[in-house]
C-alpha cells in the first residue's frame, strides 16, 4: 500500500510498504478513505519531538471502512463493512483510567511506554503515528491501517454523510471543543483563543455552543482571522499591535478574559526579543518547546482565571511566568483528547446541522502530493487551513 | 550495551552505575522483607544476611557470590483473587515473562523453570512453592542441587476503595560462575528492576485489556542503514535520534 513516511526532518516521502495485519486479537484493519494532516504533524516534520524513527508511517487523522477485525472484537461493537471514524488516541477501555472516561491516559496501549515515563514520569496513551516515545504506531496517512483496541475507540458513521464533515472527528473538532471544555465557560465569560489554526477554529465555535459571550482571537495570518471572524470571534492580528496582553486588557475594561487558550503549542511564533531567544535555544537544544503563547495566556488571563492548552508541548518550556500564574489564582486544563467523551454527541451535532465541520478544507490532495503539502501547511502557502488526503486517487487526477 | 561481542563487557554489565547506586538499600530492604515473609530460621537468617550483602556484595567486583535482585509492583484493575489465580497458573507465566520459555509442573508444588537466554544458551531451575496462601501470596526458592539458585515472592493486596490490586514481586538470583552466569547477567543483569516492570505491566495488561499491545509486524517505510545495523546488533535496542533526549534513550531496553 501507499504510505506518508517520515524520512528525517523536512523530509516526507511517499513509500509503498507492506498493507498492515491483524496482530492482536483486538485488532482491526481499516481500509481509509480520508486522511488528514495536523498541525501537531508538522512538529514532527519540523523533527522537534524526539523518537521519531526513519520510515516511521505518518498521521493521525482518518477514517475509513472496516475490512478485517481480530478474533476478540465482537461483531455488536465493529464488523467488517462498517463506516468508522478513527479516534487519534488508542485505549483499552478496561483499566482504571479508561474507566474514569481519562482515555487519553490508558495504562495499557502504549507498549513503549517506559520511554514516555523517563521524561514524563507517565506515559499517556499510545497515539497513532506521533513518535516512538507514544507507541510507535504506524498512522493512517496510507492506504489501510491497523486499529488496535478497535472494540472501543472507532466511531461508526452513517452511510449518507460525508466523510469531509465527519473525518474531524477524528481529532481537530473534539480537540478544539476539548479545549472550550477546559476553559470552563460559564454563560456571558470572554474567551482568548491564541492560534487560528483549524483547532482554534473549532475551539471558537465551541465556546460558543459552551455559552461563551465573547470569543478574541488572536494569529498573524489574516485568511486565518477572516475565518475566526465567520465563526463569530473579534479578532487581534498580533504582528498589527504593540502588545496582545494590553490590546486584551483594552478589549475587556481591563479585567481581562475569563479563560485564555493555547491553541498553538511549542512552535509558536511572536515579535519580541524573547521569541528570538527562544528561537536559539530550540535550534540548540536548549529547550524542546517555545512557550511564547502560552506565557501569554498566563499574562493575560484575568485573577482566578482558567488557561486551557489544547496546543502540544513535548518537553521542556522556559521561563514560565508563574509568579503571575500563582498570585493570580489561574487554573491549567490540558492534556490529549480525551476522544471518546466527545466523538458521540459532536457526530449528533453535525447529524443536527449545527455545524459543518468541513469549513476548515482548505486543500483536498491526492495521498501522492502529501510531501508537498506539508510544505505549503507548514509555511502557510497558498492560503492552507487543512489538508485532506485522499489515498486512492492518482496525482494526475488532482 | 555491546555485550553481544564478547563476554568481557559481564563486568560492566554487572557493575552498572544505575544499578549500582539504587541496589544497596533495596537489596538490603527486599532480601530482609522477603527473609521475614518466610516465617523460618533460614528466613530470618536470609534477612540478617540482607543488610550485609547488600552493602558488600554491590560493592566487590563481579564474583560468584553475586545475587540478581529484582523488584516490582503494579496496579491491576482486578481482584485479589482473579489476580492470584492468573498468576499462580505458572504454566501461564512465559505469556506475559517474555524472557520465560516454559514452565512445567514436576510435582506436586514443584515446577522446571526453562528461560531463553542469549545465543542458545539455556537457563534452567526447579523451583517449588514454599509457602501461599489463597488470593494473598506466593513464595518460592530453587531446589537444591538446581543449576540456579533463585528465590522469590509474589504479593495480592486490594487496594484502597476499590481500586483494584497491588501486587508486589521480588525475585533474586545467585550469580551462578562460566556461561550461565553470563546467560543470568545478560537476562537480568543490566536493569533487574526493569525487566520486572516490564513483566507486571505486561500482566497487567492481559489482565485488564486481555492482550499486550505491540506493534512488532506491523509496516514501516525503509529504514536508515544505521537504524537497520543496531537492530541487528541488539534487536531491543531502541533506535535514537541525535536528539538531546538520545540521553533518555540511552536507557537500556531489556525485554529479554
């Protein structure tokens, strides 16, 4: 089959591999119809998440059709035939933390889970396609993939949608709302949104179905910020002002948001010596992450405010102002999607027509042109929101 | 991490800084624990013994006298009972102990412990139970006159309000001399403790999710020449990048 394999930093290549196998009895194979590439992808494709390993077969995002399940998946949960869309976190479903609905945290799927405790004392979940340290999946940037624990993650879909509306199910859509989750919106709050990437997008809309009065938010791209605006959000272009946290304090009679968001993660961008600083010390080494949005948000929050971080960090962040984070009596939500608490009632919502998810495609390629559309996403080229693959189709027919 | 090579490196597998700065106080607490725990005169005087070996043994060079100790505990989303039965049907045990290839029954409470050790060299011990009771605990040593002298004890406890079972394994092995010492250390020598983690977790997941989540076999892209040369060289070894957290990965990966 066709598969987006990471070569090395900056280096994504096509790659015809052997189709994946049923190796637990648990398991099952899908045979993918939609693919997508993240934004969290391109930290891997920038190569700044560690355990990467040449070959390593890419994505996240995806659904598809059940064409062979493992001895132990019971046909009431998943048969062959059945339309699924993929959750990007693997459970088991059985151990304590799957049980407390905290799925992204399974004890039981990441079998490389000693390398995620060395730097994080736990490991999370395993997660498809993201690294060795999270299990080492192949992903679902190809052709068929293997799901494991296929009896508990894959959401089945309808005949008669199609898959652009749902395919975010697979991440983006319950990530963004996860995060308006963890802003813990009460009715009339104001919410900062950093990142109008197609997380914060959903994050936006999410706010507002969670009762928020008021959605800012915050990028330097403007078809990004045109997008935020349909969806509702005033919008700061940061690169237009002297400074976020005061062009904030101005929008809100000085009180500040009630919960900011960071909606950006490691990479972020800024236009300050700080970020400079950052910049270096990432190049070297130094740090893993660039926490620019992220102080930020701790700055701008208003006294006993919520800061909630959908975007991905990997490691080690400098000079995180808490000082302003203790005395000011903030909260700090975050963590991976906790994927099946969201997929159900999110797919009801796209059933009611209160939101069509697809908005965000910016690109629909075929799996052929995935290299270059890494690029053109990760440097914000012509215009890329989302890139939606398909794996079937031939280059010549794009 | 070379000793693939050549049986000098036993020296530096055994004197293994990590292991050699945590061993003291854990030898000495597990052996005394574990010496109590049998109730017996050799009991108590395994547990006099602890507290000396520990401080002396670790602190000599490798020599025959050396013991492999290995601790561990885990949750597991169980009860005491479905616990202790999974794990008291030893026959069972090379399922989740990968570096186990059998385990038979020899007699009424004795068993013929066969594990894989490296380039075909076998390591074998009969071992009997020497003390349990139902759903609380298992205690067992090497018969003597067995090529291995090993002890150990597995422990079920419920853990508070419903959260399962804690169950806690101690497990130590002589240093046996020649080629078996070199199998034992190879198995157990670099990071005992961690080839024990990785047996309870695994348990714990065939317990609670009725298998063990892996990914060996399934498809990847080309592989670096180097990638493809240290796998061969060590296929546990994980596979680094020339990242700063090539230092976390240096860890060994010991699943036997």
């Amino acid at each position: 089959m066709k598969a987006v394999c990471w070569m090395g930093t900056n280096k994504m290549s096509v790659e015809n591999v052997p189709d994946p196998k049923i190796l637990n009895p648990r398991d099952a194979i899908v045979r993918i119809t939609s693919t997508c590439i993240c934004g969290s992808d391109l930290h891997l494709y920038n190569g700044l998440i560690p355990t990467m390993e040449q070959g390593d077969i890419m994505g996240h995002e995806f659904m598809g059709e059940v064409v062979e399940t493992g001895s132990a998946v019971q046909p009431e949960k998943l048969k062959v035939g059945d339309r699924v869309v993929v959750p990007f976190t693997i459970a088991c479903g059985r151990c304590f933390f799957c049980q407390q609905k905290l799925w992204s945290c399974c004890e039981n799927s990441n079998p490389n889970y000693w390398i995620a405790e060395k730097m994080m004392g736990y490991s999370p979940s395993g997660l498809f396609g993201y690294t060795h340290m999270m299990g080492g999946y192949a992903g679902g940037q190809a052709q068929y993939a293997r799901v494991p624990f296929a009896d508990v993650g894959p959401l089945k879909i309808p005949q008669g949608i199609p898959d652009d509306k749902v395919v975010f199910l697979s991440d983006i859509f319950p990530t963004g709302y996860f995060g308006a989750v963890n802003c813990d919106i009460k009715r009339g709050d104001t919410v900062a949104i950093w990142g109008c990437g197609p997380v914060g997008q959903f994050a936006i809309r999410s706010a507002f179905m969670l009762g928020a009065e008021r959605v800012i938010a915050i990028d330097r791209f403007s078809y990004r910020l045109e997008m935020a605006e349909q969806g509702g959000a005033e919008t700061i272009n940061y690169e237009e002002v002297d400074d976020v946290v005061q062009t904030l304090k101005d929008m809100t009679a000085n009180v500040g948001p009630d919960s900011c968001m960071d909606a950006v993660g490691m990479e972020a961008h800024g236009d300050n010596p700080m970020y400079a600083l950052d910049r270096v010390k990432q190049a070297f080494k130094l740090e893993t992450d660039r926490p620019i949005v992220l102080r930020q948000c701790i700055q701008a929050c208003r006294k006993g405010g919520t800061v909630s971080v959908p975007g991905v960090y990997s490691g080690f962040a400098d000079t995180i102002p808490m000082g302003a984070f203790m005395n000011k009596g903030l909260t700090m939500k975050t963590g991976q999607t906790h994927m099946m608490n969201f997929m159900q009632p999110l797919l009801q919502r796209i059933e009611k027509g209160e939101i069509d998810p697809s908005f965000v495609i910016s690109h629909r390629m075929p799996i052929d042109s995935a290299p270059q559309m890494y690029k053109t996403f990760r440097d914000k080229q012509d215009r890329c929101t989302k890139v939606v693959l398909d794996p079937w189709a031939t280059a010549t027919a794009a | 991490m070379n000793e693939n090579n050549s049986n000098t490196n036993l020296s530096s597998v055994v004197s293994n800084r990590a292991w050699r700065q945590s061993a003291p106080w854990i030898a000495g607490a597990a052996m005394a624990a574990f010496g109590l725990s049998r109730r017996s005169k050799s009991g108590l005087a395994l547990a006099a013994a602890g507290g000396a070996l520990a401080y002396a043994g670790w602190r000599a060079n490798t020599s025959e006298s050396d013991q492999f100790l290995a601790r561990g505990s885990v949750l597991l989303n169980c009860s005491p009972q479905e616990a202790y039965q999974r794990y008291r049907n030893f026959e069972d045990l090379p399922k989740f102990m990968f570096h186990l290839e059998s385990v038979t029954k020899i007699g009424e409470r004795q068993y013929r412990w066969v594990a894989l050790g490296p380039v075909g060299i076998p390591i074998q011990w009969d071992a009997e139970i020497v003390d349990e009771r139902e759903n609380e605990f298992i205690s067992w040593r090497s018969l003597p006159g067995s090529e291995l002298t090993a002890a150990g004890s597995v422990r079920f406890e419920k853990a508070p309000s419903g959260r399962g079972t804690i169950l806690t394994a101690i497990t130590h092995f002589d240093h046996p001399a020649g080629k078996l010492g070199y199998a034992v250390a190879k198995l157990f020598g670099k990071v005992p403790n961690f080839v024990m983690q990785q047996d309870l977790r695994r348990f714990k997941a065939l317990i609670e999710a009725g298998e063990i989540a892996t990914t060996e076999g399934q498809p990847h892209g080309p592989r670096s020449l180097k990638a493809a040369a240290l796998k061969l060289a060590d296929p546990d070894r994980p596979l680094a990048r020339s990242a700063p957290m090539s230092e976390i990965l240096k860890q060994q990966r010991r699943t036997a």
